[in-house]
C-alpha cells in the first residue's frame, strides 16, 4: 500500500511547504504539488498523474479536503474513481478516510463545504471588485505578460500565432497587445 501525498495552492506567493511537511509526517512516499485554482479539476496535471498511478490498496492523502477541490462534484468524482480503483482517500485536517462509510458520508458533506465556501469567496471577491469601481480604484488584475516583449517578437517577423504558443497566451492577449500600438496586422 502506497501513500500518496497531494498538495495544492491556488497562487503562486503562497507556500506549500506547510501541506509537504504535513503529508511527509502522514508517512506520503510519494508528494506531489501544484500551484493552480480548485475550482475545478481541469489543468491539475499533478493530481492527474496521481490518479493515472493509484492501484488498489493505495491512499492518497491531503491536508484538507479543499486542496483537493472546492467542487463538490470534483470532489465526489474522484472519491468515485478512487473507490473503483480499490483506493481510499484521507484527509488530514479534520482526519476522515473513506474506507468506512461514515467517511464517505463525511466527505460528501465537506466537500459541499468547500463549494459553498468557494462560491462565499467568490461573492466578496466580486463585491470588492463593485466597490473598488465605484471608487475608481479598480485596475483589474495585473498583466502577467509584457506587451513589448510581445511588439518585439511581432517586429522581428514571428507570427501572432507562434508567439501566443512560445509565450503560452491566448492569441487574442497577442492581438490586444500589437493593436494598442497600431502596428501592422499582416503577420498571422
């Protein structure tokens, strides 16, 4: 029986360090991590993996239960999948398996927990955003790609297609950044 250890934050300035140290004291062999929303299960290649190498007999184990996901379906799935696969899964904080059915009757009621807790945040992160307008504080989030570093690659003859591949963005992120400028539009 392998122990399989999942961490996840959703941003990058927040730490892992605190779930790893946990998941190593819980006996994990194995840690795997990521950085990414838990709104749903899309894009978690970590947790993917994880899933793709569980046999029967093994665990897999999360500080808590909205690492895992803020979606109760997300959540009820994979403790499905895992259920078919002969694993089990455990949460540390509050401690809970789903080897018994109690578990899984718990695991069903937090993770309707975790949902409505995500649909809370994402409530008063809206109504922040209201009252940030209305004050004309708002600037909306911050770019994570440079617009000249994009004019550059553009004006060097690379096409809007391949530098939205290179910098892994939308190509309509491309277009934005090359038509605020007014530069030619030729190049596709």
């Amino acid at each position: 029986m392998a122990r399989i250890g999942y961490a996840r934050v959703s941003t990058h300035d927040q730490d892992l360090a605190i779930q790893n140290e946990r998941l190593k004291q819980a006996g994990c062999e194995i840690i795997r991590s990521e950085t990414g929303s838990g709104s749903t299960r899309k894009g978690r290649s970590e947790l993917e993996t994880i899933m793709d190498f569980l046999h029967a007999g093994d665990e897999l184990i999360v500080v808590r239960l909205d690492r895992l996901g803020r979606s109760t379906r997300d959540v009820l799935n994979l403790a499905h999948e895992l259920e078919e696969k002969g694993a089990s899964l455990r949460v540390l904080e509050p401690e809970i398996s789903t080897n018994g059915s109690m578990g899984k009757m718990v695991i069903t009621i937090l993770g309707m927990v975790a949902d409505m807790e995500l649909q809370f945040i994402k409530d008063r992160q809206r109504a922040g955003i209201e009252a940030a307008k209305t004050l004309g504080t708002y600037k909306g989030r911050k770019k994570q790609i440079d617009d000249n570093d994009i004019r550059r690659r553009f004006a060097e003859g690379m096409t809007k297609s391949a530098i939205a591949r290179e910098l892994n963005v939308s190509r309509m992120t491309i277009y934005r950044a090359i038509n605020s400028t007014g530069m030619k539009k030729y190049n596709v």
